[in-house]
C-alpha cells in the first residue's frame, strides 16, 4: 500500500472547502481483488441485468464487512463528523457497459441529486447541512470518464446550487468526473450535488459507498444489525454498528464507556498522525 503524507487537518480542510477528497492506493491490489470476488458471489445469487444497486452489502460477504472500521478512513472521518458515529449505509453499485443508455429498473444511470431522505433534509437559508458522508471504495478501473464514473460540482456543498439540468448525460459548466484506479477512495458528504455518469466504455464499473452519520439517525441499511455482523465484531466495530446502549438516551449523550472509538482514537494519537 502506498502511502501519500497527508495530515488529518489538512484534508478536514480541503474536504470542506471543496466538498470531496481523493484518496489514491487506499486499498492494495490483493484487497481489492478479493472484494471483487466476493462481489462476483454476490452478483451470482442475483438475476442478470445491467445495473445493480445491492444495500446492507456488509451482511452479503466479509470482505466488504471488513471495510466498517478501515484503519486508513475511519480516523478522517471522525474528524470529520466526531466518534459518535455509526455505519449509515453500505451500497454496492455495478453498471455494465451501457452505451445506447437503456434504462433499466436499478438505475444504469442517476440524474443530479443529493443524498437524503424524501422531503429532503431541512435547509437552513437554502443550503442542506451536511448529515452523513460517504466514502466510495473504486473496484475498477475508473481512470477514464463515461465508465459510469461519479459526477460531481466542487463546492456545492457551501452554496445555493441547482443544476441547470437533471439529464445527466448532459455536461453542465462547472462539473467534474471523478478518475480513479482500483483501491482509491473517494469521500464526498451528503449534501454535495452528485450524478451518475453513463457507462459508454467496455468495462463494468464496481464502486462500494460505505457511508457514515451521527449514531442517533437512523441508518438505511438495518434497524439492528444481523447477529452475524456482531459476533465478529470489536467494541469498535459494534459502536460502527450502532449498538452501544439498551437506553435511546444514551445514542444522543453517550458515556465514553459506550464509544469505544473515542479511546481507540485517542490511545493511537491519531488526530496528529498522517494517513493514506
């Protein structure tokens, strides 16, 4: 794995002006071929199609379960959003190539959008706050744009924005394709606008959101996770799971006692460390 020095504090910053990071060689080439096998067993128990959007994917294989408490993410994120937080979703996107954009009922394609709830998350003076972030694991080779790579407009996290268009196969002013290679991870929070670029290449994009709130929303993926998931999981990765008390109260004013992430961050000293 290669490791690129950069501070916790710089990418907060960066992150939050421009309102996504690009983190290159977070996952080594081994990693990431075993997580694509373990999709292609996933995509084996489901019916064909060109595009696939699978949920609650850390209960479908233990290498994407094991993506919960990555060592190279998590420390950012709970800068990022404090260590009372929690695994809000885990979305496993496939779209084939798709170059006549046939539309298909899991979405081969997504129009512009940020992420939330139906209404929407309340604004405050017509800017969205940020409520959870995503991080998107690339699986395949995205280093050129149209292989159904994310769409995104810098900065429209932190002003009124509407896209002149929803079509996304039209290219609106400001907007950016996100290029990557296997193992780089890309991190964005909710209310950033986003689209799902076509898939007008040979090659099937595989990306993998794990995405992560404030442990007292409700996460999209369980209303309490499997037993499966919690017998092999560290007090860390329970917290991650959203179980660290029998008293709701506890979810908005925890005891350090219930989020062990908080010790494990402070025992490492990882808010002074470098990371991927």
């Amino acid at each position: 794995m290669a490791f690129i020095k950069s501070s916790i504090q710089g990418l907060s910053k960066q992150f939050n002006e421009e309102g996504y990071l690009l983190l290159k060689d977070v996952l080594s080439a081994d990693k990431v071929a075993r997580l694509n096998a373990g999709i292609d067993e996933i995509l084996a128990e489901e019916s064909e199609s060109l595009s696939y959007n699978i949920y609650n994917s850390v209960e479908r294989h233990e290498e994407i379960a094991s993506l919960i408490d990555h060592p190279s993410v998590l420390p950012l994120i709970a800068q990022l959003l404090g260590y009372n937080i929690q695994l809000h979703i885990s979305h496993l996107t496939v779209r084939k190539p798709n170059p006549d954009n046939v539309r298909t009922a899991t979405n081969s394609f997504i129009n512009w959008h940020q992420d939330g709830p139906h209404p929407q998350f309340p604004a405050i003076n017509g800017l969205t706050p940020m409520y959870y972030i995503k991080v998107c694991y690339i699986l395949s080779d995205m280093s050129e744009p149209n292989r159904g790579n994310t769409k995104i407009i810098p900065r429209s996290h932190n002003h009124v924005y509407q896209p002149d268009s929803d079509n996304v196969r039209e290219e609106l002013p400001d907007e950016i394709q996100i290029c990557a290679e296997p193992g780089d991870v890309f991190i964005f929070p909710q209310n950033l606008w986003h689209a799902g670029a076509p898939n007008h290449s040979d090659q099937t994009r595989r990306q993998l959101f794990l995405g992560y709130s404030p442990i007292w929303m409700r996460p999209i993926d369980y209303t309490i996770p499997s037993e499966g998931l919690l017998n092999n999981s560290n007090p860390v990765r329970k917290q991650l799971l959203g179980i660290i008390s029998e008293n709701p109260f506890n979810y908005y004013v925890p005891d350090d006692s219930m989020v062990p992430l908080k010790q494990m961050l402070q025992s490492n000293g990882e808010n002074s460390k470098s990371i991927v």
